[in-house]
C-alpha cells in the first residue's frame, strides 16, 4: 500500500494522500509558494501575472505543475509576461489580499480565483464553522492508523460509509454561509481589497468563479451573487457555472474522490485567460 498507493484526496489526513503531497507537491520557491523562483533582475522588462487562489490555483490533484493553469498560460503567452503562482491550500480572501500585498512584485495584471468556499473563512471569524466529524478516537487504534498504510485505506473506507451524507452537510453549511447578511458583506468588503489595490497600481483584474463541481447547478444560487457583485464592480468575470453546466463531471474534477479541477479543466481556463489577455493587447 506505501508503495502503489498513492491518490489526492478533497479531505482527510489519508496516508495516500500524504504519500500525494511529498511525492508531487514541488518544486516550492524561496516564498513558499509551489512555482519556480521569480527573481526582479531577470524580469525588469516584462509585464507581470499575478495567479492567486488556493488549492483550485496551487494545482492539488494535478501531478505536474506545467498541467496547472498558470503553466499552461505562461507557455501560451510571448516572452513578455511571466506568469507567478501565488496560492496555498486552504487559502481565504484575506490571504490571498496579505500575499498579493507582500509580494516583492508589483502586477500588472491580477487573475484572483473565487471558490464558493471562500466565504467560509469569513463565517470562522464569526464564530460558525463546520466541524469533521471524527471516528475511533481511541488510541491504541489512532497508533495503528495512522501508521499502517493497509489499516489507514480500511479506516478511511469505514469513515465514507458512516458519514456518506458528509458532503451534503457540509453543503447546508455553505448554505448558512451565504445566507448569512453579515459574512456577505465582510466578505464583500474583503473582495473590495484586491479590487481598490488593482486600482491603486493600475492592474487589470480578472477573477475566475469557482462552482462546487460536484453541483454545479445547487452553486449558481450562490456563485451567481459573487458574479453579480464583481460586475457591479465592473471587473472581468469568468463565470464557471454558466460555462460547464451539463458537462461530464470526469472531464471537470481530478477523480471521485478529489474534486479540485482536472488537468483537462484547467487547459481550458488557460486558453480563457490567453484569449482574454490577447484580446486586450490587440486593442
């Protein structure tokens, strides 16, 4: 099981998944993001490309970097651009705002991916947060667990049959989220951020909003008003929902039990976000 047994999972302190991230997590640069070192001496001239999100942008569940989206548009784009991933797992909007902030880069072009759960950070400040539910909390089994790869594939196996409905809790939950008046207009102030800093330094911004691509249509209630919001002030949207509806879900998703955006997904925003950053240098 060590050996051969090796799979990105959406949740859980799984070994496989463990075993996933050691193997394919890298190559990590001197900022601690998951891309190669960027350095001002050789990039004076070029326009820069900010890509910041999370897991969706890091590329969890995509083996090879040069498969994720912020790759695939830099080998699309001329030698004039470079193309900086800024993202980490379980990232929110005020991370990525303190990122974008701190980078030793300045934009000229920021493409921001809103997740539809990224109000949850919002929601955790608030004091209401959705809670894994834990199994065998034993010790003498907890030892044996997380140390035999065999036992830790049963223990998991066990864990998805006992919380099957897992995933629609947590979807109620995502459900009070967006329903609550105040965690939309903190987490609007906090989208406000990275608008009002693209202003500030004259950066175009372009966001990508995420459905849950599991339930595509259940998300457009929600990735609709985010939508709504970033017209209103009038930024460029991707709007994923509208885009992959209907489609077949092996084509969106890594596998059934991760589902954070295939490699074949992310081609397609790649060449997106090429047309839309060609278009503007054509005019």
């Amino acid at each position: 099981m060590y050996c051969f047994y090796i799979k990105s999972y959406d949740y859980g302190a799984r070994l496989a998944g463990i075993r996933w991230f050691e193997k394919y997590w890298k190559p990590i640069n001197y900022l601690g993001y998951r891309d190669i070192d960027h350095f001002k001496s050789s990039n004076v001239d070029k326009r820069i490309i900010f890509v910041v999100g999370d897991s969706f942008i890091a590329g969890y569940g995509i083996e090879n970097c040069k498969d994720r989206m912020s790759d695939l548009l830099q080998h699309k784009l001329s030698e004039k651009y470079v193309v900086i991933n800024i993202a980490k797992n379980g990232w929110g909007t005020m991370d990525e705002y303190n990122a974008i902030l701190s980078h030793p880069f300045k934009p000229n072009i920021i493409i921001l991916s809103h997740c539809i759960n990224d109000l949850e950070g919002t929601c955790n400040r608030l004091g209401f947060k959705f809670t894994f539910p834990k199994l065998w909390e034993n010790t003498f089994i907890r030892y044996f667990v997380k140390r035999s790869y065999l036992l830790n594939f049963i223990y998991w196996k066990v864990y998805e049959l006992l919380y099957a409905d897992l995933g629609e809790r947590y979807w109620e939950y995502l459900q009070l989220c967006y329903s609550n008046t105040e965690a939309w207009d903190i987490h609007k102030e906090e989208i406000l951020g990275i608008i009002n800093y693209s202003k500030k330094v004259d950066a175009d911004l372009i966001v990508i909003v995420f459905p849950e691509l599991r339930r595509i249509q259940m998300s457009k209630e929600f990735t609709s008003k985010t939508v709504d919001f970033f017209n209103s002030q009038e930024v460029k949207v991707i709007d994923l929902a509208n885009i992959l509806l209907g489609r077949a879900l092996d084509e969106l998703i890594v596998h059934r039990g991760d589902g954070h955006p295939s490699v074949k997904l992310n081609e397609e925003i790649s060449d997106r976000l090429f047309y839309m950053i060609s278009a503007k240098e054509k005019r």
